[in-house]
C-alpha cells in the first residue's frame, strides 16, 4: 500500500515567503496570524509571540497538551495560515530551556530565532 | 562503498552508513510502503551526572518528561520486535545507565533478538553492571572528552580539580577490556571524543589514551549545535586541526583503531539534503518518553514534529498512527529544510545523505554483495 513517504519532493526548492509578507511590519503580521485563528479549533490555547518575515511564527499553547496531541494540532494550524496567508509561513513553539541542574551549570540556553537573527 | 576500518573483530563502519545491507527496507520505502525503522536511537532517562560542554541534550528539553519505569521498555521491547527494529543504541539524550531499567532492557532485548549498543561516560559502569550486560551487547562506547584527567574533568564536569571522574571512568573501561578478553566476548568496545574547537590540544593525547586502555576504537567526531548556534560552534575552525586528526589516525595499530568521522567535519555543519528521509529509517526516541522523528526535534520548539509518549501509549499504536507518517511526511516536504530548521549533521546523516543522492539518482544504493560489517543493525 503507497501511504509512506512521499519522496517526489527531494528536489523541489524549499518553501519560502512572499515579497508581500516580507514587506509588513511584524505587528501587522502577528495580527494577520491572530485573525486567521480565530477560525481554528480551540485556537484560545495559542499565543503568537513572534512573526518574522522569513516565514517563521513562533507561538506558545497556554496548556499542556500532551505529546500525540500537540504535533498535529500545530501542523494543522500551520497548514491553515499556509493556505490563508503565505504558503512559506513555518510554526514553531517556544523554546524550552534544559531543566537538568547539573547540566545547567554551564549557562548554555537554547537561542531563540531572535538572538540568532 | 563504505568508508570503514579493520578490527580484530571485524570491519567497522564509522564514517558512514550501513543502508545498503537493508534494501528490502529501502526499496519498500521507495516504493511508498510504510516501513519500520532498521535502528531505534533512545535512552531510558535524560538525567544524567556529566554536565559535558558539548552536550546535545542541552538543547532538547521537551515540555514534559515521563518517568520510564521497567514495564514501559519490556512492552516498548516487544513493540519493536513486532514491527521489526532490528538494532537499539542507547545514546539519545540522557545517561541510560542511572535507570533502573537498564539491566532489564538489555537482557530482554537479548531475548527478543535485537541488538543492543550503548554509549555512556561509564561512571556508573562498574564490575557487576559489566558482567550483566556486556555478553548482550554489540557495542559499548565510552565518552571521554579529553585524553588528560584534569581537561576531561574541566569538559565534562565541575572542573579541572575533579580528576576523580577521570579515575573512575577509566578504572571501569579497564575492567571491561579485560572482562571482554577474559571471556572473548563479541562485543566491540570504544571511546569518543567529541570535539569543539578548544579541545584540539587533547587530540593526540586522546589518540594516545585509546591505545593505553586497549579498546577496539577511538574515536574523534565533531560537534552538532542546533540552527541558532545555541553552542557557538565555529565549523570553520575544524579545517586548521586536520593535520592533528590525520596525525591521530596514523597512531592505530593493529588492537586499536584511531578513526576520525572525516564526512561530518568537512561537511562544516552544512547538509547536502533539504529533504530529511533518514528518520523512517533510524528513529529516536527521548529519556522522556517523547517520540519525536530525530532527537533534532526534541525540544518544545519542534512541538509540531512530537508523535507520541511511549509511556502513555504503546509504540506500536505510536507506530501505526497516521501523526506518525504525518510528521514523517512533513520532513520530506518542501515545508521542511534540513539545513535551515535543524541541528547541524543529526545521527541520521549519513543515511539521510545516501537517501537523498538515492532519490535524486546522484548516487544510487544499491544492495551490498560483501560480508556483513560490524553492527549492521546500527544504521
């Protein structure tokens, strides 16, 4: 049965932005992401933190969804601004820092798409 | 063909890959069948008594972690051996040998035929943890950050002054040379160096270490960060320490082999793929319990990639769900870019690259005629 794997896409070009997503300020852009989701289920777990104009959106849940419900709740939202507002649009969570004390001795924290840009 | 060297044992791939021993697996992937994975890469906990400054786990906290008690790993076990994982290495993110499952694990993989390999500091490796598990396992690899007490105690632990972890790690990779010998055992026993580039003056005494405990292999591997440099890693710096690695390699000898993993340093943190198929193929799982595709997507940030919690549901239900193939699919779509969305050269690389030249018909695989390698369940 050919429900695995899809590999026809190894050489297409990866999905980036357009020029017009680019152009707007990150503020309107947030509010571009906000209005979107306000038609999606369950959409008041969500905060959008940022929204920069290579694409990425970096969101938080405000509750702890669980490992087999998280990962396809947010591929669905990030499908759903794809499809209504740029298809180069990309979602990521916050990021969360490493709660091993030993390890946090160290002082590494993971960098936010902010600090690297 | 593989890169590889020549053990006592037999020919040891490190620098490569081992897919073309497993094409019923590639060509029913490529046919578009749902496949199972060769390798599963896991640990039983992400605790761990090291604070290592390369450390990947740093950067792969997820939301929540789940406490793996015995019964989750003998079902997840059993799971594997239904759907056909061939090979477990116990690396992942955290110290497998602190839990309380460890013995269990390995000697029930044992019984249920899957290979098991291991990668640990070996703090808590001691005589009786040896006797248990080393007739079980493939391979035992120890992480030693520096050949000199005080640099390996200032790199993977409070520092320089602590050289007490030194003493006891190498007292058990000591006893478990000799435990192999004494009872010639099958299984292949190293140490890894994982280098940042402030650590190239513990090059040759790490090379000079790994004859001196008389291990199979010493190896020297460069260090992953993630996309936003979260370890500051200067890729470029590698290429000034090549005359040291080369001058590492030469020291082997016939007992030990000094090896560098020469295709992940000069690829400078940069993948050839955007596409990211080598995760069907080598999966990795979280000492949280979190099933994610690559240990890349650990952390929070990669939510949209989290498949499932093997403590809260079987791995075979995890397994044959449609959100697995899904995050499967979305790291093969041109929504994914492996080299802008993710750590640098993750443990899937090599077979991630053959499979991308495979599919672009840059360089096909195709079925190994020779005899197997070391390992070759450890993709």
């Amino acid at each position: 049965m050919k429900n695995g794997i899809n590999t026809e896409f190894a050489s297409h070009v990866s999905l980036l932005p357009s020029l017009a997503w680019k152009n707007l300020s990150e503020q309107d852009r947030i509010l571009k992401v906000e209005s979107v989701m306000k038609g999606f289920t369950n959409s008041e777990v969500i905060q959008v933190k940022k929204a920069y104009s290579d694409g990425q959106v970096t969101i938080s849940l405000n509750n702890a969804m669980n490992a087999s419900e998280r990962g396809s709740f947010l591929l669905d939202f990030e499908e759903l601004l794809k499809d209504n507002l740029d298809n180069g649009i990309t979602i990521w969570h916050e990021a969360i820092g490493d709660k091993n004390s030993l390890r946090n001795l160290r002082g590494i924290e993971v960098v936010s798409i902010e600090e690297a840009l | 063909m593989s890169e590889s060297v020549m053990t006592n044992d037999g020919e040891l791939i490190l620098d490569s890959h081992k897919i073309s021993y497993h094409m019923d697996r590639v060509n029913a992937w490529e046919a578009g069948e749902r496949i199972a994975p060769v390798t599963v890469d896991m640990a039983l906990t992400r605790a761990c008594g090291s604070m290592c400054k390369f450390c990947y786990a740093m950067m792969q906290e997820p939301q929540k972690r789940h406490g793996i008690k015995t019964d989750h790993i003998l079902n997840l076990l059993d799971d594997f051996s239904e759907v056909g994982v061939k090979g477990v290495s116990l690396v992942s993110d955290g110290e497998s040998t602190l839990s309380k499952a460890y013995v269990p694990f390995i000697e029930h993989a044992a019984k249920n035929g899957i290979n098991i390999g291991n990668a640990t500091n070996g703090w808590e490796f001691g005589p009786e943890k040896s006797e248990r598990v080393l007739p079980h396992m493939s391979w035992l690899r120890f992480t030693v950050a520096a050949g000199t007490p005080g640099r390996y105690a200032e790199i993977m632990y409070k520092g320089s002054e602590h050289t007490e972890v030194f003493d006891k790690a190498m007292k058990n990779i000591r006893y478990a040379v000799h435990y192999k010998k004494k009872h010639n055992l099958s299984v292949t026993l190293g140490i890894q160096m994982v280098l940042m580039p402030e650590f190239k003056d513990e090059i040759i005494p790490f090379a000079k270490l790994g004859l001196d405990l008389g291990v199979d292999y010493a190896v020297i591997k460069h260090c992953s960060d993630d996309e936003n440099q979260s370890l500051g890693i200067d890729y470029d710096q590698y290429e000034s320490m090549y005359s040291l690695l080369e001058a590492a390699e030469a020291m082997s000898t016939e007992k030990t082999k000094i090896v560098v993993k020469w295709d992940k340093i000069k690829d400078k943190g940069k993948p050839s793929y955007e596409r990211f198929y080598g995760p069907a193929f080598l999966l990795q799982i979280s000492g949280s319990g979190l099933v994610a595709p690559s240990g890349m997507f650990f952390n929070a940030r990669y939510s949209k990639l989290h498949i499932g919690d093997f403590t809260s549901n079987r791995f075979i239900d995890i397994f044959k769900s449609e959100r697995y193939w899904r995050a499967m699919n979305y790291i093969a779509s041109p929504a994914f870019n492996a080299q802008t969305m993710m750590g640098t050269l993750p443990i899937q690389h090599y077979v991630s690259t053959a499979l991308d030249d495979h599919i672009k018909g840059t360089k096909k695989i195709v079925q190994a005629q020779d005899k197997e390698p070391l390992h070759v369940n450890f993709l």
